[in-house]
C-alpha cells in the first residue's frame, strides 16, 4: 500500500535556514521602499525579523512557535493600505524569486499569505 507522504511548503522551500534567509532579505527590500520605510521607523528590526520568520514558519506548515500578536491586532491603527499590503507581498514575492524558488511555491505561498489582507489593512 502507497502511504501518502505531504511535504510543507515549509520543507520545499528549505526549512529554517531558508526561511530565516529569506525573511533577512525581505525585509532589506521593505525597508529599502519609500513607501514602506516609515511604517518601521520605531520597530526593532531584529525582533520583527525573529517574529517574522516564526509566523511565517508556523504558516507554511512548520513547526508553530509563534508567540507573536494575531495579524490584526499586530497591524491595527497603523493607517496601511491596499496598496502598502501589495507592496510588501510584492516584495516577498521577489524575494522568494530571487532564491529560486519556483513559481508553483511562490503562487502558494501567495494563496497563503494573500487572505491576511483583510486583518491587515486597516485605511
Ligand atoms: C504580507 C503580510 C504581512 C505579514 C505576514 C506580517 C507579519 C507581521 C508580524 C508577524 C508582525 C509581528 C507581530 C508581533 O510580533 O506581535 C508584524 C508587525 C508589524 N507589521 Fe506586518 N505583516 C504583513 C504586512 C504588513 C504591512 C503591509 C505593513 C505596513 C506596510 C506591516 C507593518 C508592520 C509593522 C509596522 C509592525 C509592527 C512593528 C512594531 O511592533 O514596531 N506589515 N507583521
């Protein structure tokens, strides 16, 4: 009997390492927009990377260790848009084409991380 073997999207992409790598130079790319930048300009980055790389871990399918506030909570009152919420996908986006990962992960994580919109733009 064939035993059905599921493999995250958290293991194709690489595990930890990848994942860590990847947050690093996503956030390079967001802090880098002028549209973006201020929204971080108190944030400690090294805790936002860290929180980052756990919610997205725990996301795409790897272990949860998030311990971080839930995505509206996290983004209430901020004054983000549409348009800022697309920019930043955007940016995970070609972060995760910059690495090499194929496009069927990328749409995926897309397909993930597209439906926070609604808890995350709040103007
Ligand atoms: C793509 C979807 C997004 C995800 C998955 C995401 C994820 C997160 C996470 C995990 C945190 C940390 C929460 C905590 O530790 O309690 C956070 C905080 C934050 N996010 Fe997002 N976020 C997204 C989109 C955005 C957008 C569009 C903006 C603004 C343009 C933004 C700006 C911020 C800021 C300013 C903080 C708070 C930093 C601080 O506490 O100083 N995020 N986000």
């Amino acid at each position: 009997m064939q035993q059905a073997v599921e493999t995250t999207l958290f293991e194709k992409l690489g595990g930890s390492a990848a994942i860590e790598a990847v947050v690093m130079a996503f956030y390079k790319r967001v802090l880098g927009d002028p549209d973006l930048q201020g929204f971080f300009a108190k944030t400690d980055m090294d805790k936002q990377t860290r929180s980052q790389i756990a919610f997205l871990t725990m996301a795409l399918g790897g272990p949860n260790e998030y311990n971080g506030r839930p995505m509206k909570a996290a983004h209430d009152g901020m004054g983000i848009t549409e348009m800022h919420f697309d920019k930043v996908a955007g940016h995970l986006v070609d972060t995760l084409k910059s690495v090499g990962v194929c496009d069927d992960d990328v749409n995926e994580v897309v397909a993930l991380i597209g439906p926070l919109k609604k808890q995350i733009v709040s103007a």
